[in-house]
C-alpha cells in the first residue's frame, strides 16, 4: 500500500517492500534480508517461503473478457467494426433496439451462424462488383452476421404464425448482435430436434446450396457434380442436397478434412490445395468430366481447372465472393458452359418468397431427418474475433458457429438472490456506496439490512431508508464507530437479538484526509485507519464463529497501484487486502475489492477524484458497473480483485519500469500502436534499435494473425511456410500499413518474406521517409527565413 506511494512520490528511494519468511530462524531471515538489499534486479514486491522467491504480479482476471478484449456491454449490442482491415477491429457495440413493424419479429439472439462473406467485410474485401453487378448492397454492410437462432420476443401486427416465446432459425442481416428485427418471411420455427447453435449453421448455408443446385442448376438424378471446398458449411449441405437429389458426388477439400467427407458417403476425394484434381476428375469419370461444378476456389488457376472438367453444355455455379470470373472471361475459354453467379443477398431482397419456401422445405427435411445439420465449432460470443480468426484460417470442419446461450445464462437464469429470514450488515451504510448497495441487496431479495454509519441520517438519506422500507425491506439504523470495539459489540448483541441470523458483511466505512507523505501527520494517518484496520479487524474478531455467506470489504485502487497524496488511505485498503487472504486461509469467507472512483455517488466523487484519476489514466466506474461487478465477484471465488477503468495508452512509461506490470506489457504496446505511438518511437531511435523493435512487432503481428505463440514464431523462415495464406497475408500488410505508413506489396508475402527481411525492408523505407521529411522540414525553414 503505502509502498507504492512512497514509490510514486519519491521514486529516487527505489522502495522495495519484502516479506521474510515467518517461519524461518532470525539469522536466515537476516540472510534473506541482506541478499535482497544487495540484489540488482528490479522486483519491489519481494516475499520469501522457505527457499522459493515470490514476485507480485497483477493479472487480468478471467471476469475480463475480450471481444477486442472488451467486456460484453450490459445493454444490448451489435459486432462492429471501429475500422475494416483488421480483424482486431472488432468491438461489440452499445445499440438501441428496434420495435418491429408491421410485417416483423424482434429476436433475442441465442446463436449466430459465422459466414466467409463477415470476414471478406470485415477485412475490408468485398468487391465492387462481380460479373458486373454491384456489390454495394456488401460493400457498405456496417454490421455482421446473415443467419441466427433464437427467440421471439415481439411481433409485429400483422404478423401470423409466430408468438412471443416461439423459438426458430432466421435469415437476418445484422445477426451477430443480442436482437435482431427482421421481416417475418425470413423467420420459421426452429425444428425441435436441432439446439440453437446447431439451428443457426442452416440458413445461409443451406440456402445457398438448395437455391444453387435446384434452382440454378436444375440437378437432376444421374448428375455429375464438383464440390470444391466439400468440407466447409456451403460445402456439406451441397454434399447431402446433391445426394439426395440423386447426384454422383466428386468432391475436394483439405487431406485433414477428408475423413468428415468419407463419414457423408463422398467415394471422390481430391486435394483442394493443389491443381491435380482436374487430372483426376477426368481419370474418375473416364475422360467425360462432371455436369456441374459448385465453385468457390479462385485464386491461381483454380478456375479454369475447374472449367477444364465440365461436360460439353454444363453448368458452373460460382459462390466465392473475391477473384470471381465474369461472363465474358468465361465466354473465352467455355463458351458452352453455362455460367452463374449465386448472391444469396441479392436473391432474398429480389424474392423473399423463394426463400420463404426453401426455408420452410428444409426446416421439414430436418425435422425429420433427411438432412442433418454440420458438425459445428462453437465459440462464446466474448470470443467472437477468435471465431472469425478461425474461420480465416480455414481450420473449421462444417460450420462455425458463435453462441450467446452461456451469456443468456449467466445474466437470465442463474440471478443472485439474498436471504430473506437473514440480516445483513453494511457498514458506512448512510454513505453514497452504502445506501447504493443497500438498494441492489433489496432489489435481490434482501429483507433485513443494518445501515451503520458514525452520524444519524439527515434528510435525503433518511428518504431512501424509507423508499428501501416501502420496497418490503426492514431497515434498522445503528449509529456506532465500527473501529470502536464497545459499541460494534453492543450492535452486534441487538444483531443476535433480533433472531435474524446474520449472513453477510459489507465493510464500506472509510474516510480521506490527503496530502503528500512529507506533510501527513500521525493523526491523519490514525484518521483514516481507523475505519479500515481496527474496523475490519472488530468485524473479523466478531463473524469468525459465524456460518456467513460472504464478508465483503471495499479497498481501493489506491492499495493496488499507489495514488499519490494518499499514503494513508493506500495504507488502510492493503490492510483489507491482506484480512481477505488471512480469513480465506482460516476457511472463511473474504473478498477484498479495489474500486476504482465512483462516479456520482461517495466522498471520492465529491472531491472530484475523477478529475485527479484521469490525470494519472485511470477513469471513474458508473453506479451501474459497481453493482454488475459486486454481483459477478460475491459469486465467484476470488480474494482480491481490483475493478478500474484504466486507460493503458497513458501507462507505458509506468509498465516498463514497474515489474508488477508486467502482464500488461503487450496491451500498452498494442494500444500505443494504434495511437500511432510506435511510429514516433520509431523515428527517435537508432537503425540498429529500430530493426529490433521492427522484429518484435511484426513477430507479434504474425503470431497473432496465425493464431500461434511468439516463441513459436522463426524469424528467418518465409511466413508462407508457417502458413500465412493470401486472407492473413492481407490483414498483416494492412495492419503493417495503418501502424507504419508503409505499403508492403502483398506479393511479398505470398513469395515467402521471411520477419527478418520484412523488418529490414520496412527499416530501409522508413530510414528512406525520415530522410524526406529531413529534406522537407530544411527547405521549409529556408521559406521561412
């Protein structure tokens, strides 16, 4: 605690705080000591056990999730994206529901089937057009997701066939967001026998094949068909809608994937890596090719291989949405092939009732078995971006599939419910904190709450006592210093009289008295411990005996990473701190929290701490975040958990000195990445330091777009060969591009640039840029003279 401050304030005294072992000898502690005093390294948070050396670390708690690593926002959202080009870029964002019109149905979305087409868009991919039709209705989509799974949850007034509460499987723009409105046509009732996420890999995948196959190529029994890429969503449902119409199925895939094709039924199995397959579709079907080909490969010459095996007036059914043929590069080379381009897009705004029809025939062709649903992989919505890197990397076998039951879960059926024949205590209970965690406690089902606090209640306060008792809660006001230890005694004897067992303790009591260390006095110091250590203390002492649910006591971030002016108070919270691990230790319940400044309500809000936290980058936490956070923590299992908004881009200085924080090395440089920050220091460096740091950002970039570990990453072998295909080959230039203000042709990394070669190409260029701006930056002086 006051470590810390004494670190911020005087960081010329290198004050390091070490915790000898309690059970070792004086002359080995001494030992211990001396080693540490004379130890060149940079920890300050030293703890000896026996012969192991302990180092404090602050970790990101698993109640931190990511989606760009951002918590699910607590009312409703939809995926965006702050920028196309990278699919770091997505971020789940806040946004206000929309009623349904008349012909609609609003749902609350339980699943989201995850398309090619939202990682081209979210790369920024999408063509303008394909064979000459535009693709702005794709270009301009500002929200993901084309398919989900569901439940109602309004209906429009004109809609029939469907209630609120019915569950069913969508085609819907915008899906990959908690609701979705949608017009009823492209709604039907989920088959009973499918689970949401296994609902949501149907629609577009299904539709898409049913429409290309029966209504584009009129597949008939006796058919010849070629699946490319047999093994991804689109690619399944072909293989058992060609199967059931009758059709002879050739298919390709990755080798990986062939034994989920052979499980189908498919005898033809080639390579989708390689050009081989044409030879060997000739070789299968004795020199007559197929009649159809579902395409979706078309980089290279996959295209006109593929053209190379249909018969004589077949079809060529083309699905992909990059380096698409149009009609007249077609027309060269096949003239009597009959060539289509399927946008399952365009075709449900031009015929809703088509795909009404088709929805409803699959939706009874699953119901009953004829057709079964992919295998899926199945990613939490708070993972979203590492589904679409999944998908990016062509790992998936079937479908992916990114699900929101868990989420429903946590926040609709499992609330947090309080006692009603307990009593619980909070204590600084009349305080802005107390009262506002006095009225979440009834909210949930609390019947008896002790508000004890050092004054009476004034006016304001004595108010929302009453709205708390006209909620149904008996509320008893104990005036009583919880650091003295007669009259805590004396309110816990009424406590036990009352025949209300008590089952929880809330220890907010606490007071500020600021200033530096050089000008605090004893008293101040007294001041504000007293509350916190012997308070905490008197508590612990009188509940150790006592079967409670939890004992919570609210520290601050000040313990936690040192505030300064706040010695004292940074002080009085390590002592919290250290109380939770001790009662945990004695198998007694114990939470220590770190809050950050509350805004609106308690004594930090009203002498404007959030004013001095933004100084040193830290922001202030919302009434509302507070009660999400307690609601999440007194459920869980953790001792000492600090909730603070804090902005990293201002803490790099902080975070490389400070081994405490050192987790949080890669956040602040990926932040100050996108400050533009690592341009600057580029530029303020030498060649030689530039390349090193060039090589470490880019090693980082790659591991992250190949979804592997650094360590696992060689610098000096072609990115190609660790399996960088074209789709990462783009989202690593472009981030390259939007960091660095350097353009990278992408054909250097379909060549096989290895990091080492990029980093010094990149360090030539941007030694080439300085050299300009040089140049620049003289004659302009010269004008100006």
């Amino acid at each position: 605690g006051m470590g810390k401050v004494i670190s911020l304030e005087h960081p010329e005294l290198n004050c390091t705080r070490i915790d000898l072992d309690p059970e070792e000898t004086i002359e080995g502690q001494a030992d211990a000591l001396f080693n540490e005093i004379w130890s060149e390294d940079s920890e300050d948070q030293v703890a000896w056990r026996g012969d192991g050396r302990y180092v404090a670390r602050l970790v990101a708690s698993h109640h931190r999730q990511p989606v760009a690593q951002h918590l699910v926002p607590s009312q409703p959202f939809k995926l965006g994206s702050s920028e196309k080009g990278s699919l770091d870029n997505l971020v789940l964002e806040p946004v206000t529901r929309r009623s349904p019109g008349a012909g609609e149905v609003e749902i609350r979305v339980k699943a989201t089937g995850l398309n090619f087409l939202d990682v081209v868009s979210a790369l920024g991919l999408v063509p303008q057009q394909v064979d000459g039709m535009s693709q702005k209705h794709l270009v301009e989509m500002d929200s993901f997701g084309g398919e989900c799974a569901g439940e109602v949850v309004a209906v429009g007034s004109k809609v029939t066939g469907f209630h609120i509460g019915d569950t069913v499987m969508a085609m819907a723009h915008g899906s990959f967001s908690q609701y979705v409105t949608v017009d009823a046509t492209y709604v039907v009732i989920k088959p009973e026998n499918l689970s949401f996420e296994e609902a949501a890999s149907i629609p577009a995948n299904f539709l898409t094949a049913y429409y290309a196959l029966h209504h584009v190529a009129k597949i008939q029994a006796g058919d010849r068909i070629l699946i490319h890429a047999a093994a991804g969503g689109t690619g399944m449902a072909a293989v058992q809608i060609a199967m059931e119409a009758g059709a002879e199925v050739l298919a390709t895939a990755s080798p990986p994937k062939w034994e989920a094709l052979r499980d189908m039924g498919v005898k033809h199995i080639m390579n989708s890596r390689t050009y081989e397959f044409a030879d060997q579709v000739m070789e299968i079907t004795q020199g007559q090719g197929v009649d159809i080909v579902l395409n979706s490969l078309t980089s290279g010459e996959f295209i006109s291989k593929s053209m190379s095996v249909v018969t004589q007036s077949g079809r060529f059914v083309e699905i992909a949405k990059r380096g698409v043929w149009d009609s007249s590069q077609v027309a060269a080379l096949r003239p009597d092939v009959s060539y289509f381009v399927v946008d399952l897009v365009k075709e449900s705004i031009e015929q809703p009732g088509l795909i009404n029809s088709m929805l409803q025939g699959l939706k009874d062709k699953l119901s009953n078995g004829l057709l079964q649903p992919p295998p899926i992989k199945v990613f939490p919505i708070e993972e979203v971006i590492d589904a679409f890197r999944y998908m990016q990397q062509a790992k998936h076998i079937g479908k992916i599939v990114v699900t929101q039951t868990q989420l429903a879960d946590a926040r609709t059926q499992k609330p947090l419910s309080f006692r009603s024949g307990a009593s619980y205590l909070i204590t600084g209970g009349m305080g802005g904190l107390g009262l506002l965690v006095a009225n979440w406690m009834v909210s949930k089902g609390a019947k008896h709450l002790v508000l004890l606090g050092r004054r009476s209640p004034d006016d304001a306060t004595r108010k929302k006592i009453t709205e708390l008792e006209m909620a149904g809660a008996e509320v008893v006001v104990e005036k009583a210093d919880v650091s003295d230890r007669k009259s805590i005694t004396e309110v816990w004897k009424r406590i036990e009289e009352s025949n209300r067992p008590l089952a929880g303790v809330i220890h907010s009591a606490g007071m500020l008295s600021d200033g530096v260390l050089q000008n605090q006095s004893w008293s101040s110091f007294e001041q504000v411990m007293a509350p916190k250590v012997q308070g905490a203390w008197h508590l612990h002492q009188l509940t150790q005996n006592q079967p409670l649910d939890f004992f919570v006591l609210f520290s601050s971030a000040a313990s936690l990473l040192g505030s300064p002016g706040q010695g004292n108070h940074s002080a009085a919270n390590a002592f919290l701190d250290g109380l939770a691990h001790y009662r945990r230790a004695q198998g007694l319940p114990g939470l220590s929290i770190h809050w950050g400044a509350v805004s609106q309500v308690g004594e930090a809000a009203e002498r404007g701490a959030d004013v001095r936290l933004s100084k040193q980058g830290m922001g202030v936490i919302s009434p509302t975040q507070v009660l999400e956070s307690l609601e999440l923590l007194i459920s869980g299992s953790d001792v000492e958990v600090g909730v603070v908004p804090i902005e990293w881009s201002g803490w790099q200085e902080r975070v490389a000195q400070w081994p405490f924080l050192a987790d949080w090395s890669e956040i602040t440089t990926s932040i100050a990445t996108k400050d533009n920050r690592l341009l600057e220091q580029l530029k303020s460096v030498s060649f030689m330091e530039r390349e090193k740091i060039l090589i470490s950002h880019i090693q980082n970039k790659a591991a992250r777009v190949l979804a592997m570990k650094n360590n696992l990453i060689d610098i000096h072998k072609p990115l190609n060969k660790m399996g960088l295909d074209s789709l990462m080959s783009i989202e690593l230039r472009n981030q390259i591009q939007s960091e660095l203000e350097v353009d990278v042709p992408i054909t250097k990394f379909m060549e096989g640039i290895t990091i080492a070669d990029l980093s010094n190409q990149l360090n030539q260029q941007l030694n080439q840029s300085d050299r300009t701006d040089n140049i620049k930056k003289k004659n302009w002086i010269e004008v100006e003279l």
